[in-house]
C-alpha cells in the first residue's frame, strides 16, 4: 500500500500497534463485521511476539533443558555436559518468533484486517497519518482508533547502551553473544528472565536491585524463596543497593555500585556485558496525541474508562499506554473489549478481578490477588494455607523439590484472596486461582474439590486443606491461641 489519496482509505477503525493488544482488536474488530487497518511501525505481533514474551520463553526452554541435562546423573541418566551451540540456539529462538507472526498475519487475513507497515501519528480524532519505509504517506479516515503502541525499554542515560556491552532487553533476546560474566541491574521480571537465561548457557551473573527485595511487590516469602532458589542455582544476587557509574575499559565494562550487598561500601567490578532491565515506559512520543485532544500524565500513560474509551470519544487505548501492570494478556483481554465496545456492546467493560502475573524463571513464579502483606494492609484478618513441594509426589517424580504453593485467604469468610505459586509449570497452575477468584470461591471450596493424583495441581488442594489444619501430605501448624485481652 503506497501512497493513496484520502477516499480509498475509510475505515470503520484503526489500530496504531499489532502487539498483543493492537491484534486481539483488530482481529475482534474484524470478526464483528468492522472494516479495519492496523497499523505498526515494525512486524506484526510487537514486542510480545519478536522481543519480548515468545523468543525470551523459548530462550527459558533451552535454559531449563540445559538444567535437566545438568541434572540428569540423579535420576541415572548418563549425559554429557550441555554443549550450546549459540547460532543454533539463536535460530531455534527466530523460527519460534517466525512461526507466531506468521500465525498472526494468516489471522489478519482471514479476519479481514489489513496491515499497514508505517510510523503513525494524529492528524484530527478521526484521522491518521502513515509515514511509509518508502518515505510515501498514507491517510487513514476512521470512526474509530485504538492506540496499542505498547512500551519500550527505559534507557538510563548514565548508563549508555552500544548494545554489545551494555545492552538492554532488546539487545539480549538477540543472543549475538554468551559473556563470561554478566551484570544484571534490575531484579524485576525482565531481570531475573534473563539472569536465568544467561546463567544456564554458562554465564556468571550478578543481579543487583535497588530495593529490599526482588520482584517488588510479590508476596515477600515468594520472592524470598524464589531468591534463596536461584542463589543455590548460582546467581549472585545483591538486594538494596544502586548501581553508580558504569564506564568501558576496553573489551570490559566496569560497575560501581554501593549498599547493603556491598556493607555499605563503594564495591567496582568489571563484567563482559550489562544488561540494564530498570522496567519500561509507555511509547506516546511520536502519536502527536495534542492533534486527537489528548495528553499523557506525567509518566506518560493515557487515561481510559472501563471500556477503555478515552477521554475523546471515539479514540481508545489499551495495553501498557494505560499503565500497569504492563502485561501482555491484560493487554490482548482490553483489546477485544475496545473492539466491543466500538461494535457498540454497551455491556463491555474491562473489570477483571485480578489479573495474574507470571515471572518465567526456573522454577517459575505466578501470582494473582493479594500478597499477605497486601490483604493485611487492607485490613483483612488473613488465612494463609502453605504447601511446600518438598511434600508432592508429583513433583518429587520430576527431581523438583523446591518451591512453594501459598494461598491467602480472609479468616472471616474463607474467600480466596491470593494465590503465590514457585514452581515448575507454576505459569500453567496459577488458571486455578484465576478461575477461583473471579468466581468468588473459598479456601474450603478448593479443598473439597477433588485433584487428579499425582499431580502438581492437588499441591492447591493441598495448601487449601492446611489453612484448615486438614492436610494429609505434611503436618499441620498448630493453630495459634488465642490472644488474651
């Protein structure tokens, strides 16, 4: 599609973004009968689908077989050590990508909706302006626009990315290298992704996270198991401490960082590589949002109602522009709710109870509701209902005892408030607590409930029971007595 004039590009709705979001809209649009145009600047299915949740997941897999191989002599396999061959792992991680966007454009086609490579921008509410990779423009004249444009890495500029050495997480799904050591600022989910990663494929990596724990936010005894378990597996963690100036110093790049990892002294150490992962923010720069009515707060995020319609009637946005949690499936569900609700579905309405979160380490974290500390703060009285996977068979078949399956429940009603999973498949497990807590059940639910035998999910059951001092498979806590007033 090269430069047209106006009349031939009339759509019924524009989406400027075929990440997660951008497609599940424009595909919902398409199935709804809409004639649609969805527009990026890149390849179809955005960051999720090239950089970010596919390749960084098939990179995981590659690190978890490298890990069983590792670990093969305890269950009487005789394997040699893991021999990475980077091209062929690289390769493997591009033909995953491929096949996913290819996925995508056959969906687009058959749905109808056409795809239009170009950098977009507002020219009026109703219209947009497509700068071609040919430098041709197109103009696009639609009722209605869904913004999808996603988010990018934060660069610090202190910390100056060549994306050799000092790189970010685009730079290190592209796997052009395996470093001897590797630092990694950030213990966030990106953070620890790639300190996994790079761990298994033979690197030495130390992850350094300002504040007092990793994974800010999780439920502290997750993120404390979590850190204890990739400790043992070899990454040097160092929590509550900054990391100062980085400067390279030939085929090195030298770190300065200071605080409680360091006992509050300045500690320099070089590293082959870098890996600044300090979170993401909102792509909204090239949108000239001011031509459609609108404007960002002061992080750059744009405001949306329950149906994700902007404060401009006929403008939506969804996804990480909308703000946290920045996560791919929040994005895919608000984008076919937008689409909806352009269809004119007045019922439509972005309302999720909880929305999980799934942290691809090895084991994997997943998460969804309220942490303890979280329904403390709230003012629940909390029931909380632990089992350890030191106690599943299930797990003890696959050589995979460490980890944890928490249930947060409020003593006065027994309604599940949280569930906070650290194992294997923990990505998989965590739909139980989704389902649970959009449908109002019970710790006592749960545990009545009847779990396939042997498995990683009776692991829920589990934990349920022993809220109620009725487990089987480990000894129950005494219950606490009573507080004398």
């Amino acid at each position: 599609m090269g430069s047209t004039n106006l009349a031939e590009h009339k759509v019924d709705a524009v989406v400027i973004g075929a990440g997660p979001g951008g497609y599940h809209a424009a595909i919902r649009l398409g199935q709804l009968g809409k004639s649609v145009i969805c527009v990026d600047r890149d390849e179809v299915g955005g960051v999720c689908l090239n950089w970010g949740c596919i390749p960084t997941k098939a990179l995981l897999h590659v690190g978890e077989v490298v890990r069983h191989i590792d670990h093969a002599a305890a269950i009487g396999l005789k394997v040699p050590k893991a021999d990475v061959d980077r091209e062929g792992v690289a390769k493997f991680k591009s033909d995953v990508v491929a096949s996913n966007v290819g996925g995508v454009k056959t969906l687009f086609k058959a749905n109808g909706v056409q795809f239009l490579y170009g950098e977009a921008s507002f020219k009026s509410p109703t219209e947009i302006v497509v700068k071609n990779k040919d430098g041709g423009t197109d103009t696009v004249v639609a009722q209605n626009v869904v913004i999808a444009t996603g988010s990018a890495p934060i660069d610090v500029k202190a910390w100056p990315r060549d994306g050799e050495s000092i790189i970010n997480s685009d730079d290190a799904v592209q796997m052009k290298r395996i470093p001897k050591t590797m630092l990694v600022i950030g213990g966030g989910v990106i953070g620890l992704e790639f300190a996994t990663v790079y761990t298994r494929l033979g690197a030495q990596v130390l992850v350094i996270e300002a504040l007092p724990q990793i994974l800010t936010g999780t439920d502290a005894e997750i993120s404390k198991t979590l850190g204890r378990i990739l400790k043992k597996q070899g990454v040097e963690i160092m929590l509550d401490t900054k990391v100062g100036a980085i400067a390279k110093s030939g085929d090195v790049v030298k770190a300065t960082f200071n605080g409680a990892g360091t006992n509050g002294k300045d500690e320099t150490r070089a590293f082959d590589m870098v890996l600044v992962a300090v979170g993401r923010r909102p792509i909204t720069d090239n949108l000239n949002l001011a031509a459609a009515g609108l404007s960002t707060d002061d992080k750059g995020f744009v405001a949306v109602d329950q149906q994700l319609r902007t404060k401009v009637g006929s403008v939506f946005a969804i996804g990480d522009v909308t703000g946290q949690p920045m996560l791919a499936h929040r994005a895919m569900k608000q984008g076919v709710i937008a689409a909806e609700a352009i269809s004119g579905d007045k019922s439509a309405a972005f309302d999720p109870i909880a929305i999980p979160n799934c942290v691809y380490t090895d084991p994997e974290v997943a998460t969804i509701g309220l942490s303890e500390e979280e329904a403390k703060a709230k003012g629940y009285e909390v029931r909380i209902g632990k089992f350890p996977l030191a106690a599943s068979g299930r797990a003890r078949t696959m050589n995979e005892s460490d980890g944890v399956i928490k249930l947060v429940g409020d003593a006065k009603t027994d309604l599940l408030l949280g569930m906070h999973i650290v194992a294997p498949q923990a990505e998989s497990l965590i739909g139980e607590g989704v389902i649970a807590l959009e449908m109002g059940a019970t710790l006592e639910d749960i545990g009545l409930s009847i779990h396939p035998h042997p498995t990683l999910t009776e692991g829920i059951m589990d934990a349920a029971e022993a809220a109620h001092g009725k487990a089987i498979h480990i000894v129950n806590p005494k219950p606490k007595a009573p507080v004398a007033k």
